[in-house]
C-alpha cells in the first residue's frame, strides 16, 4: 500500500483540511498519514475560529510519521503562520529527500477567511517551493504570488512559469474562480503546457476542491503516475465529486469524497 503525508489543518466541518484529505486518500487506495497544523472550528457557511498547532509539534508529527512508516508523496495545505511555515520545511530537508511534495498554498478559505499570514507568504515561497514538486494556487493565490493578469490560458500559463521561477518544479493554476462555462487548469512542467478542461457545474457545494484536488494529485504521484496523468486522473475524480456532492449544510457545501475513482 502506498503511503501520504498530509501536512494541513483540521476542518470540523469535515469538507475540507485533514478531513478532506484522508477521504481522498482512502478513495483512491492510500495510506494517509497527518501533521496537523492548526485546529478550525469551521462549518459550510465559514471558518469561526483557528487554534495553531505549536510549530515545533507540527515538525513532530512529520518526523513521527516518516522516520517510522515512510512516504511516497507528502501533500502540504493550510499552514497558518511564518514560525509552522519554517519548522515544516526544516523537518522535510531533513526526513524527506527526494519523496515528491504537492503544495497546495491554502491562503483564503472559499468563504473568504485568510488562513495564511502575509508574512507567511514570503516564507512559504523561501523556504517550500524549492521542495514542491508541483504548486497548485487558484486564480486569487496566483494573482497574490505571482501578478496573475487574467483568467486567460496565456496569462495563466505565464503565472505558472513565474511560479516556476520561484523554485517550484511544476506550477498548476486553479481556473475554478473564473466564470467562463468551463473551468481550464494549466499547468506548465518540464515536458511543457498542459490544459485540464472541465465544463463548469452550477453548484454552491465546492467547499475542499482544492485540498481534495492537491490530495488526489499526490495519491496519483505516490503510486508513480506522471505529473500530467496524476493531474488528470485527479481532476476526473474532482469533476464527479463535484457533480454527486451530498448537499449538505446551508453554506458551500462539501463534495462526495466517496465517489469511485
């Protein structure tokens, strides 16, 4: 069995973070393991409060899991703070050599809560995009790290290369806050641009796409797929969970992790 580490926090509302993420790994026949990073209080309709894990327990927790059991992939979401951004680099330098790392900069929960501190951010870019083997921001995180222009496939495909440039092997920009009838995600790596278009799906239920996506590209790296077929295979998973999604709460509701892969 292959083996994730999931480096984020826990949602309670149970659509997103930690939650999310062990729902995708058991989907698609995966190991998952955490490093909690901060404890939410959180529901569909927003994010109430946020507790931060001390950096030095997060930095624990990675060296717990992987001195131990070991990884095949390792998936980073929300970190909160610049002091969590630091320790968990300092513990994959030093437990994580060559285990492919998808980052999934989590700055603003879809309810519009900021879950990154600003200073955070020039940390997160320092000191784990040199580590990411792929970087997946949506279009308002890509506008914040590298001046996305427009939701237009060149404007996106410049932004990742900028994310690039930053350190990250490959870059994936999210088109889901766009509002053209179909959502393209483009990612550039190092065999080129790649296009990953899904007809867009009137819904209010889209809460966790980005960690359930983030996480299912890791599964999909951990059992040695490609980038480009570990991205795509993700998103088909993404695509039907979205169009089941249980309707649950009154806010964004949470996706059907359960569907088949």
């Amino acid at each position: 069995m292959k083996r994730l580490l999931i480096i984020a926090g826990s949602d309670s509302g149970g659509g997103a973070g930690i939650q999310a993420d062990i729902k995708t790994a058991s989907a698609f026949g995966v190991y998952a393991m955490t490093a909690i990073t901060a404890v939410t209080a959180q529901n569909t309709k927003g994010v109430k409060a946020i507790h931060s894990i001390p950096p030095a327990i997060v930095a624990e927790q990675i060296a717990a899991t992987l001195t131990d059991i070991g990884a095949d992939a390792i998936k980073i979401g929300m970190l909160g703070n610049a002091a969590t951004v630091k320790a968990v680099a300092s513990a994959l330098k030093k437990y994580a050599k060559k285990i492919p790392i998808v980052l999934d900069p989590v700055m603003i929960s879809t309810s519009g809560h900021r879950l990154l501190a600003p200073n955070a951010v020039t940390a997160m870019v320092k000191e784990l995009f040199p580590l990411a083997a792929l970087v997946t921001p949506n279009i308002p995180e890509a506008r914040a790290l590298a001046h996305l222009k427009s939701t237009k496939r060149n404007d996106a495909e410049a932004a990742a290369r900028k994310l690039i440039a930053m350190g990250a092997q490959a870059a994936l920009i999210k088109g889901g806050h766009a509002t053209t009838s179909t959502i393209d995600d483009v990612m550039v790596w190092k065999g080129g641009v790649e296009v990953y278009a899904f007809p867009r799906i009137k819904t209010r239920h889209t809460h966790g796409t980005g960690c359930t996506l983030s996480t299912a590209i890791a599964c999909g790296l951990a059992e040695g797929e490609t980038l480009p077929l570990a991205v795509g295979r993700a998103r088909e998973y993404v695509q039907k969970a979205i169009e089941t999604a249980p309707g649950l709460g009154k806010g964004h509701g949470p996706l059907n992790h359960f569907v088949e892969v």
